[in-house]
C-alpha cells in the first residue's frame, strides 16, 4: 500500500513563524510525518496554480520572502488570475487538500472568531462547514473568542473531537473550559467516527483538538498576560482583517520571549505525528 497522504499549511511558515525556524519546522513537520509512515504534502499556491506538495525550495522561497500573501477563500480567485504566490491558511489549505482526494490535515491554530470583534469571523469556521476534511489542531487560536468559536462549530454541524482530552485545548495551554464532542483515545477511533461521518453522507470536515504537551504548555496566566497585550496593541494601532491574526501571533512571541514560539513548534510537531498515524488508521479501516 503506497502511504497515506497528510497535507499541512502554509500560512504558519510565511505569517505564523519567524525565519529561519518557520523553513526548519515546515521540512522538520514533513519528517515527522513520513517517520510515521505518511506522506506530506506543503500546500500553497505558486504562481497562482494551487499547489499540494510544495519543494523543499519552495518552502524556502514562502518562508522568507515577503512577496508572498496570505490566501483565504475569497483570495483563490485573485490569486490565480494574477499568477501570485500564496501561502494557505486552514480554509485554503482544506480546499486543496479535498480537491487532490487528501483526507486529514494537521496545523497549528484555527482561525474563528475574534475577541471583541466579533463581526471578524476567519474563513476557517466557513471552510470546516462546507469541506470534508479532518483537520488536527490544537484547537482554536487563545487569542480569539473561544466560547464563541465553539458555539460556531456547532451551530455549522461541525464535530469536535478530544484527542486524549476531554476539553478543548486553547492552543498554548492545554485546556479552555469549553467541552469537546467526543474524546478519542487512539487514532482508530478518530477513524472510526470519520468514516462514519462520510458513510452518512455529511459533508462537513470534523476537528481532532490535540493538547500541546505539559512541558511545552505556557503557564495560563503568561498566556493570557500576552495576549491582553497583543490585544491592546493591535485596537491601538488598528490592526484588522487579515493582517490581525500574524499581528497577535508575533507580538505575543516577542512579549514572551521564546516561550510561546517553543510551544507553537512543539504543538506543530505533536500535531504532525497524530495526524500521520490517523491518516494511517484511515487507510487500514478502508
Ligand atoms: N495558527 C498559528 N499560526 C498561523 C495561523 C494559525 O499558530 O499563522 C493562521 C492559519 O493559517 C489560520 C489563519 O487559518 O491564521 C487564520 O487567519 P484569519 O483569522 O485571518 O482567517
Ligand atoms: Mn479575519
């Protein structure tokens, strides 16, 4: 059997991560992945043709140019027609993965609704209502509304899944006081409770929320110190749309030194060997 294919993002290498460790992390995620008998596959849009499977220089290329936007659903169009380079947010990167037949996705953070801002509601949330693909995360960003984003989820008939975890994690910390739909213990079960969402005929895609780790976990109380301040400094310098979410992500990485930056790498990487051993399960049920 030929492995199975994982597709990962590419907005976290060009607006998530600093260089040089957005490059190392991109190549590192794809090892992970093919250690656990998968096959990654970078997706983002080169030259305004959408792309699973970016090169090893192409990654470089999106991590450290800064002629490289930021697409989201809206932006698909724009960007083929002018023959841009684009990196993938959640959204997009879901829509090419369904497009190529790729079944599960790893990331970061998902997009959802932003605090205080609430008509500012990412893609993400439209693009898991309306795609087939399972995608593992570490839930949704801290720095957005959580119990909002949550009650989106849910009212767009998209399941929530705890891996290992009865609550949803909040990104840097392992918990958020919010429920998960189910808790899965292995990735059999994830398989399980995908195939029968597609047996059914739902056409949503369906979270699989994975903790960072408790020794890369940030104390709750850092987290929520930065991101108050990324907050604050983003209403005062009226930061909107879609320069917000890479404009909290890296002031909180410059107020917390390296701490948030080393929890986000290993979240990343815990994400990228789950997804890997689910997409492997997947293949063994079918
Ligand atoms: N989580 C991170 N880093 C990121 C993102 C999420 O740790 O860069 C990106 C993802 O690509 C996500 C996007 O889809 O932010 C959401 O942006 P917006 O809120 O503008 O839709
Ligand atoms: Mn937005």
């Amino acid at each position: 059997m030929t492995p199975p294919l994982v597709a990962l993002e590419s907005t976290v290498i060009a607006h998530g991560l600093p260089y040089p460790q957005n490059y190392e992390t991109a190549l590192q995620l794809e090892a992970l992945i093919r250690e656990e008998g998968a096959q990654p596959r970078t997706c983002g849009f080169v030259a305004g043709q959408p792309v699973a499977g970016l090169t090893p220089s192409q990654i470089e290329h999106f991590s450290r140019s800064d002629q490289v936007i930021k697409a989201s659903l809206r932006d698909i169009a724009i960007v083929a027609a002018r023959q841009l380079d684009a990196a993938t947010t959640v959204a997009t990167t879901m829509w090419i993965a369904h497009r190529v037949g790729i079944e599960v996705f790893v990331t970061g953070g998902l997009g959802g609704v932003h605090r205080g801002q609430d008509y500012d509601e990412s893609a993400d949330l439209i693009a898991l209502a309306t795609i087939p693909v399972l995608v593992v995360c570490a839930g949704a960003k801290a720095i957005l509304d959580l119990p909002r984003t949550r009650e989106r989820l849910e009212t767009l008939g998209v399941p929530v899944l705890g891996y290992g975890v009865d609550e949803m994690p909040a990104f840097y910390t392992r918990s958020s006081g919010l429920p998960v739909d189910a808790r899965c213990d292995s990735p059999q079960e994830v398989a399980a409770i995908w195939q029968a969402h597609r047996h059914l005929g739902r056409r949503t895609g369906m979270l699989v929320t994975v903790p960072v780790s408790p020794e890369h976990e940030l104390p709750a109380t850092m987290a929520d110190e930065a991101i108050n301040h990324a907050l604050q400094a983003a209403r005062r310098q009226g930061i909107r749309g879609k320069a917000l979410t890479p404009f909290l992500l890296s002031t909180i990485a410059a107020h917390t030194g390296t701490a948030s930056l080393q929890a986000n790498l290993a979240l990343l990487q815990n994400n990228a060997r789950v997804g890997a051993r689910i997409a492997r399960a997947m293949q063994d049920m079918a």
